[in-house]
C-alpha cells in the first residue's frame, strides 16, 4: 500500500513541477 502513495504523491508532485517549470521555460526561450 505505502508504494501507491508514493507513486501517487510523485505523480503529484511532478505535475505541479511541470506547471511551474513550464512558464520558466518559455521565460528563458524568450530571453
């Protein structure tokens, strides 16, 4: 069971980086 939480949590986690990394990417494209 502790291993789904995990997966889920990471899966979380890296959606949420992924929606803050994202303008930062296109901010740097830019530059």
């Amino acid at each position: 069971m502790q291993v789904v939480i995990i997966l889920k949590v990471e899966d979380f986690v890296l959606k949420w980086l992924g929606r803050i990394a994202c303008p930062f990417g296109k901010f740097f494209k830019n530059l």
